[in-house]
C-alpha cells in the first residue's frame, strides 16, 4: 500500500516536486467539472447578482435548486445516497470556481455542500444518510449548521443549550439558542450542538418543522448579505432519540472534524474569489486612462498587479497541494467498511494542521487582493456599482468564520506540539539535533542562479529557523507554553510561511521539470519574488521569537547563529514583478 505524507512532515522533511499535486495535473473529467461550475456562474448566478443582494424572495432556493439538478450539491454525498462522491480535487475546483459566484451565493452553497451535509456524510447512521443525503443532493432541503452561541463563538464546547431525555426515552427536549447561523432563513434542517445531563457535548439532526423550532430576524450583515444569517431558538424541541448524530458526549468529534474540512474547502474558495477580484482589477487598469496612458502601464500599479498574482498563485499551489496529499490518503480506504465515514473523517484529521495553514493564509491574501483591487479602481472602487466593492466586504468573513485564524493560529501550534510529545511527528528531536549543530550551520547557496537553487535552499534554511525557534520555546516554556500566544503566533506565523514558499517552489520547479522553462518562466519569477519576501518575513518573526524566549548571552548567541543562517543576496524584485505584471496584463486575467 502507497506510504502517505504524515501531516505536518514538511517542516523536517525534504519533499520532491513529484510528490506534490499541482493544478498543472489536472485530469480531463476535473477540467470538465470546472468548465461546467463556470458556465452555471456565468450564465445563472452573475445575471441575477444583484437581485440576490437584495433577497429576492424564493431567489437562492431556486438556483440552489438548479446547482442541485446539475449535481453540484452532491460532490461530497457518497453514490449510494444519490451523490457524486467525486474525488477531493474535483471538489475543491467545484468550491473554486463556484466562488466566483460572489460572496452570498457561495456561502449558501457552502454551507449545504459542506458543514450542511458532512457531519451526516461522516457521522450519520445508515437510517440518517438514507433520510437526509439524498434530499440534500438535490436541493430538496437545505441544511444549515448550528454550533455558535452568544456566549460560546471559539469556545464552543461552552455551549448553553440543554439536551434533556423526556420519561418515556423516545426523545431529547432541546432548550437554548444558535447565533449567526447560515442558511438559517431557508433550512430544513440543522445539525446542532446540546449538552445532555449538563456536561454531555452532542450532536444532533435537528427538523424545521419539529415544533418549537424558531428562527429571530434577518442579521444586518457587513458582506454576504444576500445570504440568510439569523439566530435559531430551540425551545422544548422533541428531537428523536434516533436523531443524535455520533455518540451522546462526543459532540466534540463531530464539530472538529467537520470544522476541519470547512477549512479545507475555505482555501479554494478563497483562490475562486481572488482570481475573480484580481481580473476586475486587471481589466479596469487596462481601460483607465490617466496622464495619457493606461494605468496598468505605470509601476506602481505594475507592483501591485504583480502582487495579486503571486499571492493568488501561492494560495492555489497550498490549496491543491493539500488536496492531493488528503485525496491520497482517502484512497487507502475500503468504500464499503460500515464506518467509511468516520474513516474519512480520521483521513481528513491528518491533515490539519495544513488545513489551517491554508485557512489563515489563504484568508488573509484574498482580504489583501480585493483590497488592492479597489485600490486599483481608486475612488470607483468604493461605488457599489462595481463588484469589487462588494468583494472588499465579503472577503472579510473568512477571517473568521471556520474558526477565527487567531484560534487556527493557536490550532497549529497545539497541533504541532501534541503530535511532537507522542512521536507521532519528531519535531523535537529535530530541533534538539539542530540546537547542537547552531554554530556551525551555513546556507550552501548564497545567490541566484536562475536555476531556483537558491530559493531551495532558503526554503530548507527557513525550516531549520523554524525548528530552532520552535525547540527554544518548548525548552524554556515547557508545558506552559499554551499560555504564551503572542510566540505561539509568531511560530504559527513561520511555519505558514514555511508551507506557503516550498507549495510554490516545488509547484514551480514541477512545472519547469514538465514542461520545460518557457512555461515555467512566470512561475519561477513569483516563486523568487515570493520566497525572497517570505524568508524576510520569516526572519523578522523568528528575531521577535528569540527576543521573547531569551535574553543576555543565549539571545545574542541565537541572534548571531540567526545571522549567518539569512545571508543571502537578495533578487531584483522589482524587475521580476514588473515580467510578472506585464504577462498578467497582456493575458487580462490570472495566467494559470
């Protein structure tokens, strides 16, 4: 059987550009898949944009309904239950260009395709998935996700809601209240979160119709506002014993793993509405004319062109690169196994400290491209006739929901450091090797040789920074470093930079190795620019590190081995972003 890449190895292993998938791999049916979600978006969601906005009654049930008969709602359900059950690719590209629908849309599509179905899709009895799934693959309901509260947003398992067993034991009387709940408006059902016996965190499948159900007023949001958000009242609710999603007081299982897939598919939808603000952006820079030429042709502009690009093309090289690396490992498992689900789930599990690397990352940089974007547009930007307006707003939601990426932040490093303590992953004793060798450590490159050597080697330098940093902070805060979060930020903080340069340099370098230097010319440029930006950054964080770990002779020992780690000459980043934008330009739109 096909040895996976363990979550979290690429902070001490080498990694070959083979290993990874990039969208340059692509297979016929996936490109298919995209071509077919674009020409829903293009033909039904775009025309009618506005009118969603504005909450055109019976709007968003009925092109949900259409997505449903064209089998977009169904890419994760499993055949059985009248799914697509496609693989893990072919999902992400579906969420992908189905994000270029705009904010409102994909966060109802969203919510139905993903935290909707999933926790049935993994948990659900063989009885639940026969009552629900096929229904949801169609559109024939809609489901919707319940799990904050007005006091428990990231800490969830505090959750007030009571789940208590009527006397005769066919049911849970459900009391309590759901905040921010997505789809709320329009569901039929919700997967909801109550504590049984007052401690007991559980999941359970909760109907619209059974009474006592009742949902508050629309929320008067900041972006996605064509999308339904409201507050969902669960008072005495008689919900069937057969009803419970998982095992009572393992409610936790379901909402983490759940949550976790959430992040994966965030990232794509991420990369959908990048590429879409970035092209608004483009095509209005070739078309303003100002001091007698297109702004598209002035260098500032050209910088931020360029930019979009790069981030854009990091963002899709993390994104596929974990969607090859969980795709692989789904594979190992028996389709017929009755807990194929929960084996999917614990498939999903390795990967997520990727999958939150992904979320914050890719988060951030849409925030920052639809920011620029309007820059771009300048005054224009800031009308509402123009979609980059709207993008600004609901670009700003991912920061947040799935977890706020200060929680994701803080996931990453708990993650890290309980697969650490167990050997699941021997970060430790790769640090503590590292630690003995700090006098002696060099980079073997020092400057370009066009040839992505260097760029290689500051990636690997970059993981040894890591390590150093990461060890140094374990030995001095031992198991009290959870309460040290600004560190534990700024190690999160490395090792997302540390994901996000070698995604690009091995999808780069794969490229190069397939197709030869033409094709690759471009993103070999990104990927110096990148890196040469990234590892800066990665620097500065991990000075900030050592600052806040030690002090006197130890610190300036680590300061000095942290010097003679980042000696590189750096490259030309203003020549390669002005290639970059220019080739963005000629083209009108992301390049790949």
């Amino acid at each position: 059987m096909e040895e996976f890449v363990k979550g979290g190895a690429f902070l001490i292993e080498s990694i070959s550009p083979q290993e990874v998938f990039t969208p340059e791999d692509f297979n016929e049916e996936q490109l298919l898949i995209a071509k077919a979600v674009t020409e829903f978006v293009e033909g039904e969601i775009h025309p009618v944009s506005e009118e969603i906005e504005e909450k055109k009654e019976g709007l968003l049930l009925s092109l949900l309904k259409k997505a449903g008969e064209l089998g977009f709602l169904a890419a994760d359900i499993p055949e059985e239950y009248g799914g697509q059950d496609l693989d893990k690719i072919s999902s992400l590209l579906l969420w992908e260009k189905m994000a270029q629908a705009g904010g409102s849309f994909m966060a109802t599509f969203g919510t139905q395709t993903g935290i909707g179905s999933l926790p049935i899709i993994f948990f659900g009895t063989p009885d639940q998935k026969k009552r629900y799934l096929p229904k949801l693959a169609t559109g024939e309901i809609i489901g919707a996700y319940a799990l904050t509260e007005p006091e428990a947003g990231s800490d969830a398992l505090n959750a007030k809601t009571t789940a208590t067993l009527s006397p005769d034991g066919k049911y849970y009387i459900l009391n309590g209240q759901k905040q921010f709940i997505t789809n709320a408006g329009i569901a039929d059902m919700f997967t909801t979160y109550a504590k049984v016996d007052g401690n007991k965190f559980t999941a359970f499948i909760v109907e619209r119709k059974f009474e006592g159900v009742s949902v508050d007023e629309e929320e008067n949001k900041m972006g996605v506002k064509g999308s339904s958000t409201r507050s969902v009242i669960f008072s005495d609710v008689k919900v069937p014993v057969e009803n419970i999603l998982g095992e009572i007081g393992k409610g936790h299982i379901v909402a983490l793993n759940v949550l976790n897939m959430g992040r994966f598919a965030l990232g794509a939808g991420a990369v959908g509405g990048s590429k879409r603000a970035m092209q608004e952006a483009v095509t209005y820079a070739k078309k303003r004319i100002q001091f007698g030429k297109p702004i598209a042709e002035f260098g500032l502009i050209k910088h931020k062109i360029a930019e979009m690009a790069i981030q854009a093309f990091i963002m899709e090289s993390m994104v596929y690169r974990t969607g090859g690396l969980t795709e692989r490992i789904l594979q190992r498992i028996d389709r017929h196994a009755e807990n194929i689900g929960m084996q999917m789930a614990n498939g999903i599990e390795e990967y997520n400290i990727e999958d939150s690397i992904n979320k914050i990352f890719c988060s951030e940089m849409a925030g920052y491209i639809v920011d620029e974007a309007v820059q771009i547009h300048g005054g224009y930007g800031y009308i509402h006739d123009y979609p980059v307006e709207r993008g600004y707003r609901d670009a700003r939601i991912n920061r947040i929901w799935e977890g706020t990426n200060e929680i994701n932040r803080l996931l990453i490093m708990d993650m890290l450091t309980k697969r650490a303590m167990k050997n699941r992953l021997p970060l430790l004793g790769a640090a503590q090797k590292l630690a003995g060798e700090l006098l002696t450590l060099r980079p073997k490159v020092e400057s370009d040789d066009g040839k992505l050597t260097l760029q290689q080697e500051m990636v690997e330098i970059s993981k040894k920074i890591n390590l150093l940093v990461t060890g140094a902070a374990v030995q001095k805060y031992m198991m009290k470093l959870a309460e040290e979060q600004e560190l534990l930020g700024l190690i999160s903080d490395m090792v997302i930079q540390v994901f996000a340069m070698e995604s690009g340099l091995l999808r780069a370098m794969k490229t190069m190795e397939k197709f030869g230097n033409e094709r690759s010319e471009i993103q070999v440029a990104m990927v110096k620019v990148f890196v040469n930006d990234a590892f800066d950054r990665l620097e500065t964080f991990a000075k900030k590190g050592f600052a806040g770990i030690a002090e006197g002779d130890t610190l300036r020992t680590q300061l000095s081995a942290l010097k003679k780690l980042t000696r590189f000459t750096p490259v030309n980043t203003i020549a390669l972003r002005r290639e970059i934008a220019d080739y963005v330009t000629k083209i009108g739109k992301y390049p790949f």
